[in-house]
C-alpha cells in the first residue's frame, strides 16, 4: 500500500514538472503573436505590401489608424499619430508622438516621442518611420532575449524541503548502518538483521510528507482562488507567505487605471471633486461645502463644455461603468455625470483634436443660439480667450493668474485641460480656427488615475506584515511620486529614480540603493528587471506585479510573478506564476495571508507525522540494542514492519491532511515575513518532534514489556503484545493530533469543532485500527499479524497516550511564558 502513496506522489511530481516546463515556452510563443504579418512599406517610389520578416533597416514603413507598429521605426512624416504602447511601457493612455529629435541619452521607450516600437498600437492618426531595427533588436526581441536567458528561481519551501530530505535520508541510512552493524556484533542472524533495519529505515522516512506538502499546495491555491489570485504553480501558494519585498505597477493594480477628475477650478476657487474610476457618484466641494450647478454657475457651465466638446461614451453593463473612446474625455464624461449633465445637443460641426494644436472644438446647437465649446491644453485654450466667467459674470481675463493655478494643480501630477465657451449666431452651422477668437474661459479640470482605496488599505497591512512595497512604473516622476505618497509608498519620501538614472547606473551602484529607494518612474523592461535581481541579490523573497509585454521578464526573474486577468497581456500571465483575477493590489497581500496560511499548515503537517517516524525509528534501534539486556526483544520486536507501513500510511492521510485544512490563526498579517534562509530542522522542530519521539518509543516499549511480563513470552501472547505496542503508537499520535492543530497556542484555546475533518480522520483512524487489532476473529485473517488483547490493557494505552498530548501543552505553556518575559525585558 505504502508503495502505492510513493508511486502516485512522483507520478504527481513528474507530471506537474512537465507542465511547468511547457508553460515555460507557452510564454514565448505568446510574444510570437504579437508579431505582424505583413507591413507596408514605401519601395522604389511605391507602396508595397511585404512579409514582416522581409524588413531591413532603412525601409520606410507607414503607419496608420489600426495598425500594429511591425518593426522599432524612427518617426520623419506624422498627422495626428497617437499610439497605446500599454504593453511596452504599462500606461494605458496613448502617446502623442512627434518627429522632433530628443537631445538626451538614456530614455526609456515611453519617452522616446519620436520613436515608433514593434508590437505597439496605433489608435490615431498616420505617419512614416524608418526601421532602425528588426527581431531581436527591436525593444520586443529584447524582451524575448531576457525571457529566453532568465532561469525561473527555486521557491523558498522546495529548497527548505530539499535540504530536509537530505537530511532525513543521511539520518536515516546513518541509523540504518548503526542498526545494523551493532545487531550483527550482537550475534543476531544477517537475514533478521536486515530486515530490521529495512524496518526501521522505513518507519523513520516520512513517506507521507510529501503528498501532504503537494496536497497543502493545493488546499492554499483553492483558498487563493476564492480571494481572487489564481495559482499557476503549485509552490507560489506558499512563496508568498515569505515575501518580503512586493514590486508592484501603479497602474491599474495600485490605481484603477480609470482616469478621474478630482479637481475643478473655475470662478477663481477650486472645488474638490468625490468619487472614484467611472461610476458617475460623486459630489462637488466648495470650500467645504457641497455644491451643485445651480448653485455655482461657472462649475456648471464648466462641466457642460467638457462634455459637449466629446467623443467619448460612458457605458454600463454587468461589469459595472467603463468608457468607449479616449480615457481624458472618459473623465469629463463621468465629471459632468456626477452633476447630472448627461443631455447632449445636436453637434454641428467639430475640429478634432490634433497634437499639433493641442485643442478640441465642437459647435452644438442650443436654445436660439448655438455654442462654441473648446477644450485643450490650458496654454492652447487661454490663447483663444479674452474673457472669463466669474460669480456668473463675465469678466476680462486674468492669463497669469490662471497659469500659476495650471503650475500648481501640475505639481500635484493632475492632468489639467483648459474648458472655454462661446456662443454665436443660431444659424451657424459651420466651424473653423477663425471662430475660436474672443472665448470665455470658463475653468480647468484636473484629473489622475486614482489610488484604489482597497490598495491604501492593502499597503498599510503590508507595512504591518513586515513587507515593503515598491512602486515601479512607466509614468511621469510627479506623478509616480503623488500617488505613492497617497497611497502611503516610501513612508512619505519623494525621492524617485527614473530610467535615465538606472541606465547610467552599475549592478553595484543599483544595489546600494534598491533597499532605500520605493519609488520608480519612467522605466524600460531590463531597468524592472534589474531592480528584482538586486533585491534578490540582497536576500529579499521579491513578488512582481505585472500586465504588459514589458513585466514578462521581472515576472519570470521575481520569487513569484503576479499578472493581471483582466488587463493582462498572454505574454505576462504566461510568465507569471500567479493571476489576479481582479487586477486588484489588495487581492496580492490577501494572497499573502493565505500564502503564510499554507506555511503555517505545513510545518504542522512536518511537526506532527515526524514524530510518528522518530518514535518507530527509536523503537526499533532500541529493541536491537537492549535485547542482550532484555531478551524478549530476541525473540519478538515491538513492532512488525507490515505494522510500521500502517502507521506511516494512516497518519499521513488519516491525520495529517485535515490540518492542511486548519483555519487561519489570528494576526497572521501582524508577524514579519520568515526569514527564507531558517531551516526546516530548527530548535522548535527539535523540541517538539523529539519529546514525542521519545514519549512514543518509551510508551510502546513500557506497554509492551509490561504485558509479556504479566502474560508470559508465548508466540500468541507476543502477537498480543506487538499489538499493543502497535496500538499504543497509533493512539499517542491520535491525540496528539489535537494538540498539533496549533503550534504555539493550547488546545484548549479553540474550538474542537472549527476542523470537523480532524474529528472525522481521528475517528476513521481510531476505526480502521478497531478493525486492524480485531481482523482475525471478524475476518479470518490478520493481514497485519496483530491478534485482540485482553479489553483491559485498551485502559492503560489510553492512559498513557495523554502523554505525548501533555507534554506538548507544557512545552507551549513555557515557550509562551518565556517570550511574554522577553518582551517585558525588551
């Protein structure tokens, strides 16, 4: 039986690895897709349509609306180009792109305004570039070659395992070779002796152990999925309990990757803006009173221009409020919503937006008079104005004042546009740059990718835990600095390193700062992956969280990868070890508690079937060694062999399993992480696993010689003794067990029921046992040579099973009371 648990257990192993090895590769050809077929190019004075991997450096390549950038181009020709390269640099809102050289070394993709990179999106707009590279040159291919070069790390609790087994193997064939030398020079048979030693080597390697670890794997990744963190690979459950360095992306995991208006500033005065993302809920503050349109003229009439001046939609379905069109204009959609404008007028006419003019206008058709409305870039719209709206009178306009304002609400990384408005004759119909002269300017809206407040939460529990987050992402420094300190990143430092300082930086520079430093901007893939090596190389357990083709290799790199479902490219979930199904950073320190949840149950496990292993294993070598002092021990050994599989068997499934299910302890959250180099052979395994150990083998050796002394040494009397010894070992782990569900608190602090499977393993194991000890007169048989004792002898087996339970408790009652008296003296 036992060879079919070892048989199953490496079948597990082997079939596992070999799915691991596949998604390995599943995360290249994933990159692959990304590719593009055919490109157009400009040949000989013709446009020509050829295979992508016909492209060499120096081909032109035009670009427009739809397309998908084939190859790293340098950008001479443009009309309005914008392109989303959210999955090279992380950051959801599409470039303006421009054909202006950039006189500075060292920029990360997402400041390189004149470049165009493979893989990359275009949404708007047409132009021309020049391929400067191709394949594994183009900042794709780089990414590919750090995925291929990158070696996944080993998770903390397989080499912790690996060195334990190691261990208990050495240990083990050591007592083995003690055995058996020591009974040969005793005189016993060879054949005897091998057999004993084979069964003491046997009873003291816990064969069960590993199929509990894998079966607690996978208990932990059940918990994971229900708090919305997918587990890929199996380890990662436990990974994250000992993390203690989380290398998250701001967008849309620490904010919801929703742009959102948070402040107004119009008539002179500002007002705050509630509400988070794109439900349309919020309120309006105005010097700290809440306000709404009718009341504040100017706030009402700046709201309406933004939303009559609009391409956006916003759109409701199961999954709650999102945006068609552009994410800005989402947020002016959802700003005038939350007052309550969502009628639209006929449009007219517009000018759309061109990033040369930096300026939307429309012509809308109104009540006997139509309107002009106009938004922008504050600098671009003021130039249009020479009036403002004020207390609900126009006024001349006040440029400097209003600039100092765009200074200052920029300083708070807001992303500020200009509103103005106009109204002209009702039979207008058309639109044109003559008409945007003598505007009113009427306020600016200020708006950022809000903090999740889950995630504020999230990073203050973090703080508690022991775990420092780190923010590292593509955006603009001011920005990256204002939502780390709202989100509560670096304790409030403002000191950002961006790419430029990573790329002028060594490995050893890098390292001397990665354990100070909490806040990255404007970063390129290699500088992410940089960073996670360097907090490795200080010995920190680091998680990366990730959606774009640029996290790949940090995820790949990190002790656990953690991708976004929602958002997330095939690229970064293939290489991540772990999904957010929520794209949500709180579901990652919930995944934490968890992970430290799957720890926990399994150094109980370990704690509570080593002693069963230690106890057998002393039993056996003891009765070798004492029978020139005992001689019963010549004639019978305590236990069979066939016995000792038995134990091994039912305490690993019976018992051991259902502590894999053992509810969270409190305060989880509230410890530091583990330290990933303490080994699994500890003072407290020491302690715990010994004083079991012995307490087993000296009641089952008690047990056993009491009743030969009292009924004598025949062969029926010995089958009768070898089963009480046998039930003896059985009933000290079943108690045992209900000590074991805690390793420092007493049992008498939690309910006997919070594990109903503890009580169901105990009682199927107390069972089977009944069954096992009374086959021969049930059955006719005695598969496990055991025969029934007298009932009374069931009175001081269960006596002395207490034992182990006993002592255990009076072991946690001292380790409390001397940490309780440390504490004091601390």
């Amino acid at each position: 039986m036992d060879m079919w648990v070892i048989i199953g257990v490496v079948l597990a192993t082997v079939v596992i690895g070999f799915i691991q090895e596949g998604k390995a590769e599943a995360s290249l050809e994933a990159l692959k897709k990304m590719l593009v077929a055919v490109s157009r190019v400009m040949r000989d004075g013709k446009v020509k349509q050829i295979a992508t991997r016909e492209l060499v450096p120096g081909d032109v390549v035009l670009l427009e609306g739809g397309d998908r950038v084939p190859a790293d181009l340098r950008l001479f020709s443009i009309k309005n180009l914008r392109i989303d390269e959210a999955a090279l640099t992380g950051e959801s809102v599409p470039e303006d792109k421009s054909t202006d050289a950039i006189p500075r070394p060292n920029l990360s993709p997402g400041q390189q305004l004149c470049m165009a990179f493979s893989g990359t999106f275009v949404t708007q707009g047409r132009g021309q570039g020049v391929v400067v590279a191709t394949g594994q040159q183009t900042e794709l291919g780089k990414i590919a070659g750090m995925m291929e070069e990158t070696k996944k790390v080993a998770p903390p609790i397989t080499k912790k395992l690996a060195t334990f087994t190691k261990f208990i193997i050495i240990t083990c064939v050591g007592f083995g070779v003690i055995n058996f030398t020591l009974g040969t020079l005793l005189g016993y048979d060879v054949g005897y002796m091998l057999l004993a030693t084979a069964g003491m080597i046997v009873a003291m390697i816990p064969e069960g152990l590993a199929g509990a670890v894998i079966a607690a794997f996978a208990v932990g990744a059940i918990y994971m999925a229900r708090r919305h963190a997918l587990i890929r690979r199996l380890p990662a459950a436990e990974t994250l309990g000992c993390t203690t360095v989380i290398c998250s992306d701001k967008t849309g995991t620490l904010t919801k990757n929703e742009m959102t208006v948070v402040m107004v500033h119009c008539g002179g005065r500002d007002c705050r803006v509630s509400g988070v993302g794109y439900e349309p809920k919020g309120e309006f503050v105005l010097r700290d009173k809440t306000v709404n349109v009718y009341e504040c003229r100017e706030l009402g009439e700046t709201l309406k221009a933004g939303f009559l001046c609009n391409n956006a939609t916003l759109i409701e379905d199961e999954k709650g409020f999102n945006i068609e069109g552009d994410p800005t204009e989402g947020a002016l959609i959802v700003s005038a919503a939350k007052a309550g404008i969502t009628k639209n007028l006929p449009r007219l006419d517009e000018i759309p937006f061109e990033s040369e003019q930096q300026y939307m206008a429309t012509l809308n058709k109104g009540d006997g008079e139509n309107i002009i409305s106009v938004k922008g870039s504050p600098e671009s719209v003021l130039k249009m104005c020479q009036y403002q709206l004020v207390d609900g009178a126009t006024e001349p306009l006040e440029h400097d004042r209003v600039i100092r304002k765009v200074e200052e609400m920029a300083k708070d990384a807001l992303r500020v546009l200009g509103v103005a408005y106009k109204f002209v004759d009702g039979e207008k119909t058309s639109l044109n740059e003559e008409d945007l002269k003598e505007l009113t300017f009427l306020g600016l809206q200020g708006m950022i990718d809000t903090p999740r407040p889950e995630a504020i939460e999230a990073i203050e529990k973090c703080k508690k835990a022991g775990i420092r987050t780190v923010m590292i992402t593509g955006d603009h420094v001011q920005t990256a600095v204002a939502i780390a300190r709202q989100l509560g990143i670096g304790d409030g430092e403002s000191r950002a390193v961006t790419g430029e300082e990573l790329q002028r930086m060594n490995d050893e520079d890098l390292y001397n700062i990665v354990d100070s430093v909490s806040i990255y901007a404007r970063v390129a893939p290699e500088h992410k992956f940089r960073i996670v090596k360097q907090l490795q190389q200080r010995g920190e357990i680091v998680a990366v969280t990730g959606d774009g083709v640029n996290d790949a290799p940090a995820l790949k790199a990190a002790d656990i990868g953690v991708a976004m479902g929602i958002t997330g490219t095939e690229v970064s979930k293939e290489a991540a070890d772990m999904v957010l199904t929520d794209d949500n950073f709180a579901s990652i320190v919930a995944a934490v508690e968890e992970g430290r949840h799957v720890f926990t149950n399994i150094w109980k496990v370990i704690l509570y079937l080593l002693p069963t292993n230690g106890g057998q294993g002393l039993v056996m070598i003891g009765a070798v060694l004492l029978s020139p002092l005992i001689p019963v021990f010549a004639l019978r050994l305590p236990i069979e062999p066939v016995q000792i599989l038995w134990v091994n068997l039912i305490m690993a499934i019976g018992c051991s399993i259902p502590l894999i299910w053992e509810p969270k302890e409190k305060g989880i959250l509230d410890r530091p992480p583990r330290d990933p180099n303490e080994k699994l052979f500890n003072p407290l395994f020491l302690q715990k696993v010994g004083i079991v150990s012995v307490i087993s083998a000296v009641a089952a050796f008690s047990l056993f010689l009491a009743f030969t002394n009292v009924m004598g040494t025949s062969e029926d009397v010995l089958t009768q003794a070898q089963t009480v010894a046998f039930t003896t070992l059985i009933m000290i782990q079943l108690i045992y067990l209900f000590t074991a569900r805690s390793i420092t608190e007493s049992a008498f602090t939690f309910s006997p029921f919070s594990n109903k499977l503890v009580l169901v393993g105990a009682g199927a194991t107390f069972g089977l046992q009944l069954l096992i000890i009374y086959s021969l007169p049930l059955f006719g048989i005695s598969p496990f040579r055991t025969a029934p004792f007298p009932p009374i002898w069931w009175l001081p087996i269960v006596l002395i099973s207490f034992l182990g339970f006993l002592a255990i408790e009076l072991e946690k009652f001292l380790r409390r009371r001397l940490r309780k008296a440390a504490g004091k003296n601390a």
